[in-house]
C-alpha cells in the first residue's frame, strides 16, 4: 500500500476558530446593518424619481416627454405616491408628511432566510403598481 503521509491539523483548527471568532463577534448586526443602509438607498433614488400628479388644470409634459393636460382639482396637491414610500397606510400617505428614509428603514423588519438577509420595500398607495407598469 502506498503512504500518504502525515497530516498537521494545527492551522486548521486555528482557521476554525478565527471563523468562530468573527461569527460571535456581530456578523449579523453587520449584515443588518448593511441591509439597511441599501434599503435607504434605494429608498432616496425610488422616492426622487416617482412622478408627482400635476392638479392645476395646467398643460405640462412629464419625464416620457408626452405632453398632458392636468385635471384641474381645488385644493389638490401630488405628492401621495411618493409618501407612500415612507408611510403605512394609504391615508396616511394621503394625510402625512414625507418621514427621514434613515428613521423609516429602521423600522422595517428584516428577515433571514439561510444567509440572505431581507428587507421589503413597499408602497401602501393602492395604484402604484399601475404607475410602475405604465407605457
């Protein structure tokens, strides 16, 4: 039979527990953390570029460069959609006022699922899923 040889496991313990080491020392805190911060993100690029309706009555071309005439509404303001973002409930996306995105994303709940950390980002305004699929 052929002799395979010796075997030192000494570094490979050594490896096993500095991998130990920085699973205690908060690699999930540093995940969350993380995930947050990309939530936040996309949160500040999401909110600048969703579309504001226009009530005046005036004519006016929106970022597809067609050009529309607005509904003329007393008293109406856009902006819920993009509150939205940042809000519970539809009235309240209504009724608020645009909350800090930092504050907001810390309170959503994150998820692990195996290694992947999850955070969902929605829009409690019943027709943004039609302005997000518009043509």
């Amino acid at each position: 039979m052929a002799k395979w040889g010796s075997c030192d496991f000494k570094e490979l313990k050594k490896f096993q527990q500095k991998l130990e080491k920085l699973e205690k020392s908060g690699i999930d805190k540093f995940c969350k953390d993380i995930a947050k911060e990309l939530a936040a993100r996309l949160l500040r690029k999401v909110i600048k570029r969703t579309p504001v309706g226009v009530y005046s009555g005036e004519v006016y071309t929106c970022s597809s460069g067609k050009t529309h005439k607005g509904n003329k509404i007393k008293g109406m303001v856009g902006g819920r959609l993009r509150r939205g973002w940042t809000a519970k409930t539809e009235q309240e996306a209504e009724n608020g006022k645009n909350k800090d995105i930092t504050s907001w994303v810390n309170e959503l709940p994150i998820k692990k699922i195996g290694n992947i950390f999850q955070i969902d980002v929605t829009n409690a305004v019943a027709y943004a899923s039609y302005v997000e699929f518009r043509t």
